[in-house]
C-alpha cells in the first residue's frame, strides 16, 4: 500500500500552500494600487505578517523533514522522475526561506520596519537605504516568480501523475486512509 | 559743583545700567542649514519619520530674563518629505495638511520658564491647518561657540488640528500621537 506524509506533514503543506497562494494575490493587488491609500497600507501590512508567519511555518516544516522521513517513492519510479522531484522540492524548499527573507529585507531597506500584528516589533537588521531597497525589492519580485514557476512545475507533475500512469502519488499529500509506517 | 554732583550720580547709574544689560538685544535667527524639523508618526504599529526641509525661526532667549524670551518657528508644510514622492503628494491633500490653503504651520512662544541651565520648559501656540493649540514642550538648551542648540520632542495629536480627516480618521491606521523632534541652531551672533 502507498505510503504518505503524517497528518502533521500534510497539514502543513496545504496551510502553507494557501498561505503563498493568498500572499502571492496580495502582492499582486497592492503594487497596482496608485498613490497612497488605506487599503493600500493595510494591505502591504497584512501581506507583511502573513509573510512573517510563513516564514516560520517554513522553519517548523524544515524541522519537521529534518527529523522525519519522507515516504518511499513507488518501486516502478524512472530515476530521472526521482531526480526531478528530488530537485524542485529542494529549490522549493529553498524559495520558501528566500521569498520571505527577500521581503522582509526589503521593507527595512524601505524605511519601514516590520511590527508583526501591528504590536510585535521585529529586529530591525538593517537601516533605511533606499538605493538598497530597489535592488532588494527586484530580488523579491525575482524569487516570487521563481516560487511561482516551481509551483506549477509541481502541479504539473501532480497532474501527469494523476491521469498518466495513476500511481496515486497525490494520495501522499492527501489525509487518505493509508499504511503509515514509523518514519512518515 | 553742585551741578556736577547731582549729574555725576545719575551718569553713573547710566553706565552701570548699561553695563548691566543683557549682551544679546536682538533676537537670533533660527540657522536652518544647521537645524531640523522632523516628525515621527505610526503606521499600523510601524513608527516611521519624514523632516520638513524649510522652516524659519526668531529665538530672543536670556536666561538672567526669561519672561523677555521669544520664540517664533514657521514652518513651510509643502516641504515636508518622507522620501517617497506618492506619500509627499499625498500630505499636501486637504484631508492631510490641505497645503494649498494653508502652506504654513506656526509656533509662537507665550512663556518660558527656566528649570536648570540647560533645562528650559517652553509653553506656546501651535497653528496647523488653521486650528491652533496650546502647547508645553521641555527643551534642552546647549550654547557652543555662541550658538544656541534648542532640542526637544514635541507630542501632539493630528486629529486635533484635522490632520488625515475622512478615511484617514482611523487611528489603527495612523496614529493619533504624532511627535515632533526639533533642534534649533541660532545663526552666529
């Protein structure tokens, strides 16, 4: 029987999936807004904390893989499909820190520190530089279309998985009935 | 000789209340190149500063005669700038500082009163946006080279003058407490 990810694991992924996807849309809809306004403010706010709040996620999702095993890939698996996976997930691991960081970054250069929640003030690690804040802020839009590449990339796969040789794949990440072995 | 004694008396008196007269008789202008005006307001929690980069100012101060002081500061409210073109249009809006109808915030002294040498307690008006409000504001007063540094934090609330009036009203936005940090450089003697 397939193995798949505890429900702690799984939790996780799709809380911090819908958490990027919310933030991703933010981050969208608030740099289109011209001038200076409320929403605009409480927006950039709110996708500030919602950031500070995956980061974290992230770190409790690294340690958790750090300590636990993921589920063994079916037997039939090509190496290369390993290999692939093996590689998006670890770029995507890798965005999950770099995306975050990247923002966070970027509104200290900005002049604006970040107060999580509006009363949690958060180290401020480096001091207003405006002429810093335009590169950082280009990383950050980078890394977010690199996020945005990957996570499609995996959703393909998902999908070829699902209706190209039905090995139910999707069922690791999914809280199905299922063998959980220790190490999940 | 007795035309003499009687003037002599009185020619002294004149020397020695002249000698006695404070050195400063002209009240000293305010060296903006030298001084700032900035002023620290809270964002949803995040506290962030923009300055006003042109501001005038007379300062009479005589420590032997503090009910003589004198102080005006006039400050030219389109100069104020955060460092971001959208937010420095968008102050000069009329729900902000309406800086087309009124482009200039001013601060007169009423009173002063004398706590230590360098510790003064200044009282006065504040006129923003055509509303004005008493204010006390502890200053402190360093002299080096004959100049005079007045600096101080003055804490007022913006809704007092309409200061982001209508959607700007909220407090969670914008704080209320906005507080002005000034150092004040008088031009060399």
């Amino acid at each position: 029987m397939l193995q798949r990810y505890s429900l702690f694991a799984i939790f996780l992924h799709w809380l911090m999936a819908l958490g990027i996807v919310l933030a991703f849309g933010m981050g969208l809809t608030m740099t289109d807004i011209p001038g200076i306004t409320p929403t605009k403010l409480r927006l950039y706010n709110w996708h500030k904390w919602l950031g500070v709040t995956l980061l974290a996620l992230a770190a409790i999702r690294l340690l958790w893989r750090l300590f636990h095993t993921a589920p063994p890939l079916p037997d039939g698996m090509p190496v290369w499909q390993r290999r692939a996976s093996s590689a998006v997930h670890f770029l995507l691991y890798l965005l999950l820190f770099a995306v975050p960081l990247s923002g966070y970054f970027y509104s200290l250069a900005a002049g604006f520190p970040v107060v999580y929640l509006g009363v949690v003030h958060l180290p401020v690690l480096i001091e207003k530089n405006v002429a810093l804040s335009e590169i950082v802020k280009d990383v950050h839009f980078v890394l977010n279309w690199c996020l945005a590449t990957l996570v499609f990339a995996h959703l393909l796969a998902v999908l070829k998985h699902s209706f190209i040789g039905n090995d139910g794949i999707i069922r690791r990440m999914l809280p199905v009935r299922a063998d959980i072995s220790d190490q999940a | 000789m007795m035309k003499m004694l009687t003037v002599l008396p009185l020619f002294l008196f004149a020397v020695v209340a002249w000698a006695g007269q404070p050195q400063q008789v002209e009240p000293r202008s305010v060296d903006t190149a030298s001084s700032t005006i900035a002023v620290v307001f809270t964002q949803m929690g995040v506290d962030v500063d923009a300055t006003f980069t042109r501001f005038s100012g007379e300062i009479y101060f005589d420590a032997a005669a503090p009910e003589a002081t004198t102080a005006t500061v006039t400050v030219d409210v389109g100069s104020f700038d955060f460092g971001y073109p959208e937010y420095n249009t968008e102050v000069a809006k009329p729900t902000w500082f309406n800086t087309p109808k009124f482009s200039t915030a001013q601060f007169e002294l009423t009173s002063v009163a004398v706590k230590t040498a360098t510790s003064l307690v200044a009282k006065g008006q504040l006129s923003i946006k055509g509303k004005t409000r008493k204010v006390t504001v502890p200053v402190n007063l360093r002299t080096e080279n004959g100049r005079e540094h007045f600096v101080g934090e003055l804490k007022i609330n913006r809704l007092d003058f309409k200061v982001g009036e209508g959607e700007w009203r909220k407090t969670d936005l914008v704080a209320d407490d906005v507080t002005v940090r000034f150092n004040l450089t008088t031009a060399q003697p």
